[in-house]
C-alpha cells in the first residue's frame, strides 16, 4: 500500500469517522446430587454426544487456576486497548436516555450507594452499577467488536468487573487478566452456538455475555472449581436477549443485564448457590437449548493456547458493525470524487446477507433505529461526509435531505462477501458510474484502529462530560491499567463530581 493511500486513509479516519464525537474463597461445598437424565424426544434439533467434553468442569478449572504469566504480552495489550475504548464509549454513552431513564426508574430502589458511574454523578450500589453501565458502554454501539460471532466482549465483562473492584481491593493486573479470562469464555462460547444461536433470534452480547462476566467476577471473588462450576450455571440459566430489541433501548439493555446477572452469578457461588455441573454442555443444557448446530470441541481446544481477545476490534464509526464496510467504501468514494448528494442519481450496495438481516430498517425515525439502517448509513456518510455519533441522532435521521439520498440506496445480497467486506457502486445523475471494493473494512483486524485513533476517539467522546483535565486523567490511567494498584479507582476517576 503506497504512502499516499495511507495517509489518506489515516485523514479520512480522523476527520471522517471519529468527527464531533479479593474476598478469599469459601470452603467447598458438597456438590448437589446430579439430576435422572431425560430421554431426548424424536424431533430433537440436536443431540448430546457419548463423546461430548464435560465443557463445565474444564472451563472452571482453568479459570480459577490459569496464571497470569501464561498470557502472551500481545493478548495482555489488546486486552488494555479493549478497555481503553469501553471506557471512551461508556463515558459518552452516559447521558443517553436509556441510561438517564434506567438510572431515574432504579434509584428509589437501589441499596448502598458505593459504585460511581462514568460520565454521571450518582452513585449505586454495585449490582446496579454493573446493569447501568453495561447500557450506557453499549448504547451508542459504538464498542468493540469480535468479528466471528458479533460479540461486543468488552460490554458484559468490564462493566461488572469494575463495578466489583470498587467493593475491595483489585489491582489493575489482577482485573485484566480476569478480563481476559471472562471475555475468553465469553467468545468461546459464542464460537461454539454461532450462526445458529444468532438465527434463532438471540442476541447474542446479551446471552454470551453473562458467562463472561460470572467468570471473570468469580476469578477476582476467588472461586474455587466447584463454586466456578455452579457459577457458570446461574449464568446459564440467566442468559437472555433478543434481536428484535434491535433499535429500541432494551438493545443496550440487554448489556447492563448481562453484567448485573453476571455479578450476581458469582456472588452467588460464592455463597455456596448451586446449580448444575453440566450446565453448558449437558442435555437440555444451555448449548443444547440454545442452538441447532454446534460445535461443543470449540469450547476447550486449545484453551490458554490462544486467546480470543487478540482479535478484537474497535468501531470507528456509532453505528451496526456489519454498516462498517458500507460506510467507509462510501466516504472514500466521496472523497475521492468529490460527491455531492445533489448529484447522485443511486448508491447499489453488495454486501453479506447480514447486512440486511440486522440493519435493513429503511425509513428509521429515530437515531437509535439509525444505527440498523444501512440506507441511512450510507445517505448521511456521503451527505455529511462522516458517521460519527452526531450522524445517528434523532435530527439526522429525520433530517429531509438524509431522507431523499437514502431513498436512492439499493442493497444486494451476497453469502459469498464477507462480514467486513463490500461493494458500493455510486451513479451521478450525469450517468459517471463510481465502484470501490472494500475488502476489509478500517477498524477490521485486517485494518485495525491504532492506539492514537482509540485515544482521539476516546477524547472525541468524553469532551463535552467530563472536564479536559479528566479526560486526560483517566485516559493516562486506564493506558496504564496494567501497572494501577487499585482498579476501582478508575470509574472514580470517570465520574462527574
């Protein structure tokens, strides 16, 4: 790649996209008596093989006994990068709506107030804590990203972590690497369901994310095996969520739920709350009832060899991650050429099927229904030049020339492109036809956001919340995670005074 399309690339990013915007473990208890199994029924969609890996048990013994001197330094960064963006997006979320009508209904019910939340003043208690700042890190979906199965893995996880550490004593060393644990069990799990689980109707941050956040929670509690087993089996049987909240606020709800449920998950183990030891992998269990096809080996080949967090991903633009390739195949073409909304006659759009099973809202009214409207996306890119969070308000979404360019937008279907990739063929009304191929989106894996561009992003979010000198404070702090000897220090630092 010449220099040229580099620092093209690097302009369009900036000016474009990220514009205006330990408790000691208890003794064991005995384990609860196994329940008769029950006899699969004909229609069954799957069934539990003889050969099938007792997935609970392996899971919990890694996770209470996996040191932190096995992580490989890459793992170990990108899981700070990982943290770095959930803060800037948590803090600019923290005004939203969602969050300033969950905080007003949950107030006149919470318990001891001791856990501060980004962006805001008040204080809860850390239960609640965990569930209001699981919405406002994914409200603005404008959060992190595992490619392979959708997940957004840092939403669940550190939202309930460091509401945790802010009850007791946790260094900034001991909560990433129960991060990195969580988020790995998170994603193995969404490997193992994925695109079954995801068709069925779930969504899948919300049902996944609560194993990540029980386990990482019950590593920083000190959970022995047999408290993590029944861990991971309260968040079995707490996991929920759904697709069709996609657009209204229970989309980000479904976040804060994960991260409560998923505290409450290993606070409960620890006092010896039990639930079954097969509770992932077992008939009727949660892989069974959750997906038609499946791929139980995904869970534990491989565990502590390699981990999920070195391919996470970070969103440049608020919006769907499948719009990504769309809207930067449209900025470039825009630049490129010079585009003017006036004179585009169509935009055709090629791209994965998922682009219209989870974005195909055509005429959305608000900015929430914005950010699932690949018809919007690419209007109010090539209008506005930019898809920053300003470009998924509810003004742009009603605003009347965003409505006469994104009724000139067409989407085509291809199984054969791929999540990160698309096709944009931009027709003036003078008839010149304009084609880019984007084959891997920025902010893929492939074509990844660096450390400055998740620094500027962060400042971009939290100016206007917090103060100049706090954003700095608390961007220093969270690139330094690693050597903090209290991480509950950091949503203290994110707080409004």
């Amino acid at each position: 790649m010449s220099l040229s399309h580099l620092l093209s690339r690097r302009a369009f990013l900036v000016q474009g996209a990220l514009a205006g915007v330990s408790a000691n473990a208890v003794a064991p208890a005995p384990s609860p008596q196994t329940p008769a199994a029950q006899t699969p029924t004909p229609q069954a969609p799957t069934e539990v093989q003889p050969s099938t890996p007792p997935a609970t048990r392996i899971l919990a013994d890694w996770l209470v006994s996996s040191p932190q001197d096995a992580v490989p330094d890459n793992v170990r960064k990108e899981a700070v990068r990982s943290i770095v963006n959930w803060v800037g997006v948590t803090v600019g979320g923290s005004g939203q709506q969602a969050v300033v009508r969950a905080l007003a209904t949950l107030q006149p019910y919470t318990g001891t107030s001791s856990a501060h939340l980004f962006g805001r003043s008040e204080t809860l208690d850390p239960l609640r804590a965990a569930f209001i700042t699981g919405i406002s890190s994914h409200v603005l979906d404008y959060d992190d990203t595992h490619l392979e199965t959708i997940i957004h893995p840092a939403g669940p996880v550190a939202s309930a972590l460091f509401s945790l550490a802010q009850t007791r004593p946790v260094s900034g060393a001991d909560l990433l690497h129960a991060f990195i644990l969580g988020t790995e069990i998170e994603c193995r799990l969404g490997k193992v369901i994925y695109p079954s689980h995801y068709d069925m109707g779930w969504h899948i941050t919300g049902t996944c994310g609560v194993f990540g956040a029980a386990a990482a929670c019950g590593r920083i509690l000190g959970l022995n095996a047999q408290q993590m087993r029944w861990a991971l089996g309260i968040a079995a049987t707490e996991a929920a969520g759904l697709k069709i909240m996609f657009g209204s606020m229970c989309k980000s709800l479904n976040i804060g739920r994960a991260a409560e449920n998923g505290l409450l998950a290993a606070l409960l183990a620890a006092n010896n709350f039990t639930s079954s030891d097969e509770s992932i992998e077992g008939h009727d269990g949660y892989i069974f009832a959750a997906s038609r096809q499946h791929d139980y080996a995904r869970l534990v080949d491989g565990l502590g060899q390699h981990y999920e967090i070195a391919l996470n991903t970070y969103k440049p633009f608020a919006c769907g991650i499948v719009i990504h390739p769309v809207i930067d195949g449209v900025l470039q073409l825009r630049n490129q050429h010079h585009l003017k909304a006036p004179e585009i006659r169509s935009i055709a759009i090629r791209a994965n099927p998922l682009v219209l099973e989870l974005t195909g809202k055509k005429t959305p009214t608000t900015g929430l229904e914005a950010k699932f409207s690949v018809f919007h996306s690419a209007a109010v890119a090539l209008l506005r030049g930019f898809a920053g969070e300003k470009e998924y308000t509810d003004e742009a979404a009603r605003d009347p020339q965003v409505i006469a360019l994104r009724e000139r937008v067409t989407v085509a279907v291809d199984p054969i492109v791929q999540t990160d990739e698309a096709y944009i063929t931009i027709t003036t009304t003078d008839g010149q036809t304009f084609t880019k191929h984007v084959e891997h989106a920025v902010g893929s894996v492939q074509n990844p956001l660096s450390d400055k561009d998740l620094s500027f992003k962060f400042t971009q979010l939290a100016t206007g919340i917090l103060p100049p000198a706090q954003i700095e404070e608390l961007l220093t702090f969270a690139w330094n995670l690693p050597e903090q000897h209290n991480a509950g220090d950091l949503p203290r630092l994110g707080a409004l005074a």
